[in-house]
C-alpha cells in the first residue's frame, strides 16, 4: 500500500513539473518571434541532415547493444538490434519511460530463460555510459566556455572514466545474494564494457551534430562548444524532470542556457523550438525501424 502511494506521488510530482514548465513556456515565450523564425527553416537541411545522422545513431546504438551483450555482430543481428535501437529512440523521445528496452531485450537469445537478466545488466550499463556522455558533453562546453580548450577533449571521454567505475563496481558483485548475481552479468565483462564505452562517446558527438543542425537549419549560429554546453545542460534537465519527451523542460532549459551564452530572446526561442522540431522526426524513424521490425520476426535460433 505504501508503494502504492509513492508511486502515485511521483507520478503527480512528474505531472505537475510537466504542467507547470509548459505553462511558464507558453507565458514567456514571444510566439509572433516564434512564428517569423519558423518562416526561415529550412526544412530541406533539417530533412536531409538529420535522416542521416539518426540512421547513424541507430547504427551505433545498435552495435553497442550487441557489444554490451557479447553477441557477435552478423548482418541478421546486427539489423535487427539497429531497427530495435531505433524503436526504443523514438518512444524515448516520447515517453520518460523506457519502454523501448523491452523491444530490445525481447531480441535476447532466451537460453535458459536468462534474456530477461541479461536485458536488465545491459539495460544499467547502457545508461551509466549514457550518463557519462550526458555529463561529458556538458563539461565539454563548460571547459570550452571558460578558456579551458584542453579539458574539453577529455571532457568528452568521461563515458570511459564511467566505464572503469563500473569495472570498480564488478569488484564487488560476490556481495550482491544469490538471487541477485545474475542481473549483474553484464558488471564482470570489463573489456566489453569498455569498448561500448568509446562507441557511446561517438554516439553523443551524433547527438550533438544532430543539435548543431537543428540550430542552423533555423537560421541561428551556434559553436561546436555551445551545442556541447546545451545538449549536456538541456539533457541533464530532461532526465532529472522525467517528463514525457521533456515537454516543457526542454524549452525551458534550451532557451535559458542560450539567454546565458549571450543569445538574444529571439535566437533563444528559435533554438527551442528548432529542438522540439527534432522530436516528431525521432519518433518517425522510431516507428519506421518498428514496423521494419514487425515485418522481420527474430529467428529463435540466431
């Protein structure tokens, strides 16, 4: 009963963040400035651009997933954790919820029912690395911000440092009861989790390419640094609010860290809403990896 009503509680929690930040975007937002940046997208640029750059991040994601797992790579496989990948991006960008992962784990070769335990282990690294990456592209544009050039490369590797404290971590997974030990499966392949951790970094510098092209297809001029600073700060937000696809924190967060980066309110507010432009075209390609999926049923025996 308990449980019950701290589940009520944070969902109500969740849905007054969730109204509370849409309302403060519709009040500050100038929506005339709004509609004349509008006027100057260019879609062609965000179509073409952005297409690519979600396939390749599918592409990559898919790869680490199966990296995570210790499943070798073949062309079967290698699609279907790519389309898997894909459908999972496109709820997230949804949903708070990771709904998605379901799709994944349900790939799982099930030998001796253990895809459930296994989906789980690798479910935990894959956010850990993620949360480094969040983290590292944050601190990229910090450093970059402030004069500290050289930091910022070693900024971007901190999914790697994520790694080794996961390494740390699997020291001491004998601890763990019985019951426990085989949710943390994943924890004592070191050098696979390693390797994921470098393809994670790649993945962010996806996301941050797909950002930077958001931005100029709505005619506003951003560095590679501040793209950094605003995926890092924009995400860390997305993720500490749960709302459903950020709505409302997002902007929120968007706008203010372009306001503090020196932009006018009307670059500012164009920036916002060219980033929420990337949320149908990730929830699209989500669908159509999805339906790809649906009309390819896994081979039990792959």
């Amino acid at each position: 009963m308990r449980a019950l009503i701290r589940r009520r509680w944070r969902h109500l929690l969740v849905l007054l963040i969730a109204v509370t930040c849409v309302v403060a975007t519709i009040r500050l937002f100038d929506w005339h400035m709004v509609a004349h940046a509008l006027v100057h997208l260019h879609p062609g640029l965000l179509l073409a651009g952005a297409l690519p750059l979600l396939l390749a991040t599918f592409s990559v994601r898919g790869l680490r997933w199966l990296l995570v797992l210790g499943i070798e790579p073949d062309r079967h496989r290698f699609w279907q954790s790519l389309c898997a990948n894909g459908a999972a991006s496109g709820l997230a960008s949804l949903t708070p919820f990771q709904l998605g992962e379901v799709i994944k784990i349900r790939l799982i070769p099930d030998h001796h029912a253990s895809a459930w335990r296994l989906g789980v282990s690798a479910f935990f690294v894959e956010r850990v690395l993620d949360l480094g990456g969040v983290l590292g592209m944050g601190l990229c544009g910090v450093a970059w911000h402030f004069g500290l050039a050289w930091l910022a490369p070693l900024a971007l590797l901190l999914p790697l440092l994520a790694a080794l404290l996961l390494s740390v971590l699997a020291i001491y997974l004998h601890h763990l009861p019985v019951r426990l030990q085989p949710y943390a499966e994943v924890l004592r392949h070191r050098k696979r989790i390693v390797r994921a951790s470098l393809l994670t970094v790649i993945i962010w510098l996806l996301y941050a390419g797909l950002w930077w092209l958001a931005i100029l297809a709505i005619n506003v001029r951003v560095d590679f640094s501040e793209v950094c600073l605003l995926l890092g700060g924009v995400m860390l937000a997305v993720v500490a609010s749960m709302t459903p696809g950020g709505l409302g924190v997002s902007e929120l967060g968007s706008r203010g860290i372009m306001l503090w980066l020196g932009a006018s309110v009307a670059d500012a507010e164009a920036v916002a809403i060219a980033l929420r432009l990337l949320t149908p075209l990730t929830a699209l390609a989500g669908l159509a990896c999805l339906l790809l999926l649906l009309r390819h049923p896994r081979n039990e025996q792959k």
